[in-house]
C-alpha cells in the first residue's frame, strides 16, 4: 500500500500513542489509589490500640 | 512506600525523562519513513513494548527458577508481577500493532501473518496464568504451580520467537536482523533510546507494583497481629493468609470490633 497522507496517518499514529499513555496512567493510577489506601490504613493500624478502640 | 519504595522516585524520574526524550527523538529527530511514511512512527512505540513485554516474560521465568531453587517466595512474587505487567504491556503491543496493521495493510488482524498469531498466542498463555494461580487456595502450592508455568512458558517465548524468524513468509516488517537491518543511523539511534525508555518503564511499574504487593502483605500482618493483641474478642476470623492473593491488595480494609 502507498504511505498515507500526513493528516490520515496523524490519526493512526496519535491512535497508538494514546492508547499507550493510557495504558500507563490508568494501570499507575490504579496502582497509585490502592497504595495509598494501603499506607493510610498502615499509619492506622501502626498506632497501638488507636485502631481496635475505635 | 517510603520503606518499600525505595530508589523508587530516582527510577522514575529517570523513565519520565527517558520516555520525553524517546518521545522527542521520535517526532522532531527520527526522519519520516520513504516507504510507510507518517504512519512508521508506531514502530517505536510498538517494537520496543513487544521486546520488553517478551523480555518480561521469559525474566519471570528466570525469577521463577529462583523461587524453585531457594524456597524464597519473593522471587515467586517477583514473577507473578513481571508476567501481570508483560501482559498489560501485551495489550498494548496488539493494540498498537493492530493501528499500525489498518495503516500499512488495509486490516486490523492479518491472520496468515506468523509474527501477530505468534505474539497472539504468546499472550493468551499468559492469560491463563492468573487464573491458573489464584485458582489454588494452598499458598504454598500456588507459588509452585504458578513458578513451574511461569518456567515452562518462559522457556516457551525464545522458542517461538525462533520458529517464527525460520518462517518463510514475511509480510510484517524486519527491521532487526543479524546484519543490522536497513534502519539508517538517526532511525536507529530514536529505537535504541524508546527501548532504554520501555526497559525503564517496566522496571519503574514492576517496582511500583511489588511496593503495593509489599504493602499489602505487611498490612495482613499487621492486622492479624492487632487482631491477636485484641484478645480474639470480637476480632474479625477472616484472617488473610500470607501470600500473594488477588483480592487481597484491593480488598485490604480492616474492619475493626467494635467495642472491643
């Protein structure tokens, strides 16, 4: 096949790129919630007896 | 994350930047393609993310033997989190290799092509890896299991890609040969940076994921022992084993006894 004009091919190409930066954002900030969940209820349970009293 | 995240930040940073640069190398640097054009451009997107994503698999092979050999069951962790993340970065690969398939050729999925239904079939192994893994409750068999597949299906990923380079019929491109290929010097420099930068993102998200693995078993841990110092009055009896279960970093909320 012939190579496409710049203004299709800019669509195909800006297609993968984003697909690829999403793919990373929403895996990290998947990744990034639950870790901070996590160290929240850490710091809580880290606390001698703050956490069972309440 | 501040103990477990360790070098953490530095390794991010350094992808960051790496993935700018691979970025700007690619658009402002890298000449257009004579013969694709515009669209060649997916190529430094798409090649790298299938070598790192292979690499990562047969790697979790290699950590695998690791935890067969000493018993350590972090190495078993360490491979169940390079397979997660290769998988993801397969989905990527066939999303961004199916883009650059209806640029080049026309269709989305070419089925006679040896390199896409190879890949393909790469990938959905390892799809049958979690559920492998997490259909087995006893920790310790699970880490086994889940290590011997890891190994057999590691060993599996050279070999395919073998079979598929003594293939004969080629319609996907081979830029990467034995005698270097025909990539003039600027193409091939912008490649070998997007495959630094891929490598460091890997390695970024693998150690970011393992510091949410760690977290989360130190947090098991943690809750039994409060549970214990609470005198089992009233303490929840659904104390989470130690080890890596699916549900358990999404699911880790403590609910305390009340009154207790």
């Amino acid at each position: 096949m012939p190579a496409l004009p710049l203004d299709e091919a800019g669509r195909y190409v800006a297609g993968a790129y984003v697909a690829f930066v999403m793919l990373v954002v929403f895996y990290v900030v998947i990744i990034g919630v639950k870790v901070s969940r996590m160290e929240r209820e850490l710091e809580r349970l880290k606390q001698p007896g703050e956490h069972w009293r309440r | 994350m501040v103990v477990y995240g360790k070098g953490l930040r530095p390794l991010a940073a350094s992808a960051t930047v790496a993935v700018a640069v691979a970025f700007s190398l690619v658009f402002f640097y890298a000449p257009m393609d004579a013969d694709q054009g515009f669209v060649q451009k997916i190529f430094y997107l798409h090649v790298p993310m299938a070598i790192v994503a292979l690499c990562g698999f047969v790697a979790a092979g290699v950590m695998a033997i690791r935890h067969l050999r000493s018993g350590d069951r972090s190495w078993d962790m360490r491979s169940y989190v390079a397979i997660h993340l290769s998988i993801i970065l397969g989905v990527g690969v066939l999303v961004t290799g199916s883009i650059w398939a209806k640029a080049s050729w026309g269709h989305w999925w070419v089925w006679d092509e040896p390199t896409l239904v190879s890949f393909l079939i790469v990938f959905l192994l390892y799809c049958t890896y979690p559920p492998l893994r997490f259909s087995i409750e006893d920790a310790e068999r699970q880490a086994r299991c889940a290590s011997v597949f890891a190994i057999t299906a590691g060993a599996f990923v050279p070999f395919n890609f073998l079979a598929v380079r003594l293939a004969e019929a080629y319609t996907h491109p081979r830029v990467l040969s034995a005698t270097g290929g025909q990539m003039p010097g600027s193409m091939r420099l912008t490649f070998l940076v997007s495959l630094v930068a891929m490598a460091l993102l890997f390695t970024t998200l693998w150690k970011l994921e393992l510091t949410a693995k760690n977290l989360a078993r130190e947090l098991r841990g943690l809750r039994r022992s409060a549970e214990r110092a609470a005198g089992g009055e009233g303490a929840p009896a659904r104390a989470a084993p130690d080890t890596p279960t699916r549900g358990a970093a999404v699911t880790a909320t403590a609910t305390p006894p009340r009154g207790s």
